[in-house]
C-alpha cells in the first residue's frame, strides 16, 4: 500500500531541482558570484543576495548534525511511521539540511555519523524528497 504523505508544491523556482532529483540526481543551488552553496532553494543567495544562481549536483555524503525521535503523530500521514527521526545533516559540499533517517536505530546514532543520501517519492505526485540513511 503506498504511503499517503502530503504532496509538496512543485513551483517554477524548483521545477529543474525536482526534475533533476526524479532523474536521480540530488541539486543544491550555486550562487555564481560568491560560490555559496545552499539548500532549502532561494531566488536570492543568502550570503550576498545575488540571483545568478545555478543547480549543482551533491555526491550525498553528509554527516549527522543533530536529531529527534519523533514519538507523536504530529500528522496523521505519518501516524504508521511512529517513531522515526528527523535529523539536520550537512552535506560533505556543504549546506546543512532537513530530512528524515531511514534504517537506523535511534539509539545508534551519534554525531557526524556518515550518511548517505536516498530519494524518496513523495505524495500523490511522487515528488523526490531526500532521506538519508547510515553509510
């Protein structure tokens, strides 16, 4: 039975990102003039406020940053997946990010452990969000 998660809001300024992640490839955005890289995506750097921005492709390494177990079902889509764990992890390019841990035991996990990046259908529209898992 497929998961009946919210579906994220596919709008012009991630159209490529999403189309690119459906093809198996995970982006963060490049600002062109200072060279920060960030996620989530922007129409502006957050650095400089440029807007020659580009996608640029992540190898998805990262390193666990911080985490919670999530024990109530905050929404009921994810009520099944009780507990699961939310953690911030930075990327090995850079830019930290949000995402869920898949096929770990919370009690195994510890800072900067290795991570490696997966992309998960989402939604109705099946729309590639990332959730990483124990390297």
């Amino acid at each position: 039975m497929q998961k009946q998660h919210p579906t994220p809001v596919v709008t012009p300024l991630v159209q490529e990102h999403v189309d690119r992640a459906r093809d198996g490839e995970f982006t963060v955005q490049r600002c062109e003039r200072d060279g920060a890289r960030f996620y989530p995506p922007s129409s502006n750097c957050p650095t400089c406020l440029g807007t020659d921005l580009s996608w640029q492709p992540v190898s998805g390494r990262a390193t666990l940053w911080s985490w919670i177990t999530i024990h109530q079902p905050y929404l009921k889509a994810f009520t099944d997946e009780i507990p699961y764990v939310v953690a911030y992890v930075e990327l090995e390019e850079g830019p930290y990010l949000m995402s869920t841990l898949i096929g770990v035991d919370p009690a195994d996990l510890r800072r900067d452990l290795p991570l490696q990046l997966a992309l998960e259908p989402y939604g109705a529209d099946d729309v590639p969000l990332p959730v990483f898992s124990p390297a």
